[in-house]
C-alpha cells in the first residue's frame, strides 16, 4: 500500500496550519472503510474541488493520509 499512486477528485475541507489539508472522501481503498483523505503538501483553497495526483503514506481510522504530487483545480466555489 505504501507509495501507492492514486489519483483523486475531491473537495477541500479544511487547512490545518502545518500544511496539511482534509478532502471529502467515502469510500473504500485495499478493504478498508476510508471517511476522509488528508494532503500533506500542496496548496489548496477550501470549498474547491481538485484533481490531485498523491502517493499513499497510511490509512488509520478511517484516514487515508497522501503526499501532494501534483494537482489541478477543476472547480471553484
């Protein structure tokens, strides 16, 4: 799982000061129930949607936790 390449469409939620983001996620990744994505990197507004280009560090409790490779905003709000 780890260093896995994904890509993702999601919607920033929140910018937590050391410069990680949380997106909107539901769903499942490798069996495991997955409620939230976490970006560490990158630059992002919340309320907008992004195509983001991450590799998988780790999923704890529902977390699937990223690294920032590339992305694109698709939406504004």
């Amino acid at each position: 799982m780890l260093n896995k390449k994904v890509y993702i469409i999601s919607v920033c939620l929140k910018k937590h000061s050391n410069g990680v983001y949380d997106f909107h996620f539901r769903g499942w990744f490798e069996g495991r129930r997955v409620t939230r994505l976490r970006v560490q990197g990158g630059e992002f507004e919340p309320c907008d949607e992004y195509l983001i280009s991450a590799k998988i560090l780790d999923c704890q409790n529902g977390v699937l936790i990223c690294e920032y490779v590339k992305a694109k905003a698709i939406f504004n709000c």
